[in-house]
C-alpha cells in the first residue's frame, strides 16, 4: 500500500523527527573530520526545504558509522551540520547528544523552519536494539516523524522504527520523505512493469550476496548479464579452472540452479566469455589495516581456464563489448555491482565500457536506468557519469534487500495514505 508523504502533511508550527542518512564517508585531516563525499546529504535538501517552506521545526536525526554505543569523534555529526548549513544557507544547530535536556533547550527556542542536527544516534546502544524506552526519548520533543533515511531503512533500530510507533500510537503522522519517496519509485515501482526490453546488469564479489536479487529479477529480465567475481563461481560450477580466483565451491548448484532458472524462464543469461586476470605477488608490505599489499604481475585477458597460478580482477573487453551492445538497445536498465576491480585502472575498462553504454542509451534513446547503490554508483561518479543516468539510488545494503524484494522496516513503519 501507499504511504504517506511529506506532501500530505500540514506541519505548520510543528516539530518533525526528521531520520536522515548522513552516514557519508569521512577522511582525517590535519586533525579535523572531513567528508569526502556530501552526496547523502545533497539528497535530502528537497525533502528539508519542503518541510521548512511549509513551517516545520526541523528536529535531524542520524547515524553515523558503527561507534557501537560509545562516543567517538571521529563518528560525531558535527561536520556535517557545518556542511548541511552551508547547503541551505542557513543556521543548522548542533546539539551534542539526541535525547535529553540539551535537546529539549534547543527544540523548545526552535522557530517555524528551524533545522537542528542531533548527534550521532549510535552514541547509544540503546538505538540499534530498538529499545522501546528509547525510542519514546527520541519522540519525545516532536509531534511528527519523517524518514528520508532510505540508506538505513532495512535497520530496525529505534530513529527508524521505534519512534515512529510511539509517534504514530499517538496519533501522529508518520511519513516518508521525497528521497524515500523517489528510491521506493526508482527501485520498487518502475521495475514492476518495465518498459522491454529490461536489462539487469549484476556484478560483485559473492554469488551468496546476490543469489536472492538474481532470483527475483529472472521473474521480470529478459536478459541478466553477470560479471565482477561472482562469476568465477559460475565458471568453476562449468568445470573450468578458476585459478586463484574468488570462489565459493559451496555455491556451484546456486549458480547452475540460476542459469537453469533462466532457460525455463526465456530468461537471456549471460556470463563473461573473456577475463582480465593477473599474478599477485605479495609484495610483503602491510596496509593500514595490517592486511598484506599484493602487486599484479603479468596482466593478461584469457578465455576459457584460469591459469593457475593466475587470478581474475575483471571481465574482459570482448565481455564489456557484447554487454553494451545488448544494453544499446535496452529500455530499462538495472545496474548493481561493478564488472570487476574498477577501483584500479587496470581492471575498470569493462566497468567504465558498460556505465558509458548505460549512460548512452539514456541520453540517447531515453531509457530509464536505475542504479542501485553501492559501488556501481561509486564506479559512475568516477567516470563522471553519474548525472547521465535517471536514478542512482543512495542506499546499500537497503537497496539489496529492498530489491530482493524484502520489507524494509523503515518503510513498513510509516502511515498508509
Ligand atoms: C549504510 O551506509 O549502508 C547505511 O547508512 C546503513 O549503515 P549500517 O550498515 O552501519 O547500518
Ligand atoms: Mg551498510
């Protein structure tokens, strides 16, 4: 069923738990925090202008990292109402706790419009257990609960589900917000009834990760084009040497029941027919997080076996090719998971070809294609391609299990229309 927006609410002169996901990634400089990319933050501001345009108090609420019910400055979300403040153009105070006298000090001086940004909610262990008791702390200063947080909507932790049961057992509205709005449109709505043909493009490490998603779309594709290292288990499944590739042997009926799948059901299945593979050569260093340093010797494309002494890193360019071949003429196009190690320059080349094809048909023929978080959204920003597409979503793990057609407690929360 529908549910409840924004749009439908009057909240005129009233107080809004506002969820959002402000979990951006962050680096360390010079002793300070700073966020390296603000784009969940860029995606809430329709959502925030629309509530203040409409006279509410702004009362943000948000997690960041995992600091496991413990303070730690370097998850605080203070850079981030500097950066919020700075979008809108306005004052965003900072309260350093989310429940509590501090918060209730500020929320009682808050004016129509007003935005205030509590602290990290994961400050408290309380959030992640879904503690009843806290979540009436948080409902406490407001009459409204929004959540924007579709990043966080597959958590049922107190700021995204909790809250808006005490909000609701109230009386009050609980509602999504236009971000929330537009990824349950992008990746639920427009991918029930495709225009055809639809082309689902899946790549990423495990076919365990992504074996429920497959399933799901083989009832709606008509072509799948698999890459990433998932598909070394479909070829070791095949009977052919993957070398020293990423595989999960106890996943070989997993993959083969899939492909069977897709021949029952006219499903266009596809696998790389060519792999960029390497020799990695421990180079005997350690990173940061004390994990060896690998080099890649010998970069080479194969088809067929992987050397054994060789691993695969990505598909190959004939892959890539014959992928954006099939998605030139596509209608629709759902894309998670990147093609292999993009992340390198020297395995990107069959990502970069297939987000460049997906980019095309876009402008060009003006297919829909959905992007569906994570690292295939990663791998578009750095081609800088990421405006060419209709939809990237900003979830990651909630965009997989939403996708697999899971419920999402965020969502499930919220008031029906
Ligand atoms: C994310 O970044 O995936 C979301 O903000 C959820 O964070 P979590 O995986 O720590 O719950
Ligand atoms: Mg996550």
């Amino acid at each position: 069923m529908a549910k409840l927006t924004v749009r439908d609410l009057d909240v005129r002169g009233q107080r809004v738990f506002l969820r959002v996901d402000y979990n951006v990634p962050l680096e360390e400089k010079d002793g300070q925090m700073v966020i390296t990319d603000a784009t969940r933050i860029v995606a809430t501001l329709p959502t925030l202008k629309l509530l203040m345009e409409k006279g509410g108090r702004l009362i943000l609420t948000a997690h960041l990292g995992r600091p496991k019910g413990r303070r730690d400055a370097t998850m605080s979300l203070k850079p981030v109402a500097v950066k919020l403040s700075e979008l809108l153009g306005k004052p965003v105070t900072f309260v350093d706790d989310c429940i509590g006298e501090k918060v209730e000090k500020a929320v009682a001086a808050m004016k129509d419009g007003d935005v205030v940004l509590l602290e990290n909610v994961r400050y408290h262990n309380e959030e992640e257990k879904n503690d009843p008791a806290f979540a009436e702390k948080l409902a406490k200063v407001a009459e409204v609960y929004v959540n924007d947080a579709f990043g966080a909507a597959h958590r049922a932790h107190a700021s995204t589900e909790g809250v808006a049961r005490v909000v609701a057992k109230r009386g009050g509205k609980c509602a999504a917000g236009l971000l929330m709005e537009r990824e349950l449109k992008f990746l639920g709505d427009e991918l029930e009834n495709p225009a055809r043909p639809f082309v689902v493009i899946l790549g990423g490490a495990k076919v365990s990760d992504k074996i429920k998603v497959i399933d799901r779309l083989l009832e709606k594709a008509n072509t799948i084009l698999i890459g990433g290292a998932m598909a070394y288990t479909f070829k070791l499944a095949h009977g052919q040497n993957v070398g020293k590739s990423l595989v999960e042997p106890e996943h070989k009926r997993t993959a083969l029941d899939a492909e069977a799948k897709a021949k029952k059901l006219g499903v266009n299945f596809q696998l790389p027919t060519d792999v960029i593979v390497a020799t990695p050569v421990d180079t005997g260093k350690v990173n940061k997080k004390g994990k060896p340093v690998f080099d890649f010797a010998n970069i080479r494309t194969v088809t067929g076996d992987i050397p054994d002494d060789a691993e695969g890193f990505s598909a190959g360019l004939e892959t890539a090719k014959h992928y954006a071949q099939i998605i030139s003429g596509a209608k629709t196009i759902l894309w998670n998971g990147p093609l292999g190690m993009f992340e390198d320059a020297r395995f990107a080349a069959a990502t970069n070809t297939v987000a460049q094809a997906v980019a095309d048909v876009t402008q060009k023929n003006g297919a829909k294609s959905i992007i569906g978080g994570g690292d295939s959204v990663k791998a578009l920003n750095k081609a800088k391609l990421g405006d060419k597409v209709t939809f990237m979503s900003t979830g990651g793990g909630a965009s997989l299990e939403f996708l697999e057609g899971a419920v999402l407690p965020g969502v499930a929360a919220l008031s029906d229309k």
